[in-house]
C-alpha cells in the first residue's frame, strides 16, 4: 500500500451554522459541494486536494472546555505568513494575552523547536487548529 496524501479531516460539530462562519470568515475555506448524506454537514476545500468535513454528530466526542494544549489531537493548515496570519487573527479577536479558558486564546510560536513558525487556536467547538507557515513573513 502507498499512501498518496490525506484526503479529508472530519470534525464533529454542534451548531453547523456557527462552524460554517468560522471556516468560511475566518479560515478563508471555500465550502464545496455535499452529498446528500442523512446527516447535516458541509465539506470545504482546503488546497488543492485536501477537504475539511464538518458533521452534525448527536454524541461526538469532545475536548469539552479543556483549554488549547498543542500536544493534544488537532489539524495542521499551511498558510503564506506567520506575521499575516496573526495580524487577521488579531482582527477577528484572538489574542495571545486572552485567558486560556477564552475561546479566543491563542498561542503564537514565532521561533518552536519545530523548525517552522506556529499558531494554535479554536474553532467553535474547541477543535485545535494549528496554522503554520515556512517563515515568518511571506516574500514580498
């Protein structure tokens, strides 16, 4: 077996609406189309052919109100800039200064061990997200 790439992510959700906000305004996710499963849900694409599906789930498991721990399950997105990334996080309401019980904390890494600059945040049903660039700026 070779594995060629990851197709989707799936994350359960609580309120479709609300999530879908949040993919689509703040991620910048374009929503695609569905099939017509038995259950609520929106798929969205993400780079060229990878997808995020969201589902409506009446037992999901949960993070509960746990606040974010970057060792904990979450998805990585790459995006072109740390420092852009940051700033049009900033303008939508996450802080770094936030209480780690705020939905809108966030952890910003601009120099991790892991080699390449990090943000961690929450989707509205406490989902880890992190955003990560190959530098801090893009290249202008």
């Amino acid at each position: 077996m070779t594995v060629a790439s990851i197709h989707h992510v799936s994350l359960t959700v609580a309120d479709l609406e609300v999530s879908r906000r949040f993919y689509r305004e703040v991620l910048g996710l374009q929503e695609i189309p569905r099939p017509a499963f038995a259950f609520a849900g929106a798929w969205f694409q993400v780079g060229e052919s990878q997808q995020l599906h969201l589902i409506v789930c009446d037992d999901p498991t949960t993070r509960g109100t746990k606040p974010i721990d970057t060792r904990d399950v979450h998805f990585a997105l790459r995006v072109t800039s740390f420092e852009h990334a940051r700033e049009f996080l900033h303008a939508r309401g996450f802080r770094e200064g936030a209480d780690p019980a705020d939905p809108m904390h966030m952890i910003a890494r601009p120099n991790p061990v892991a080699g390449f600059p990090q943000i961690y945040i929450l989707d509205p049903d406490r989902h880890i997200i992190e955003l990560n660039s190959a530098r801090l700026a893009a290249r202008e």
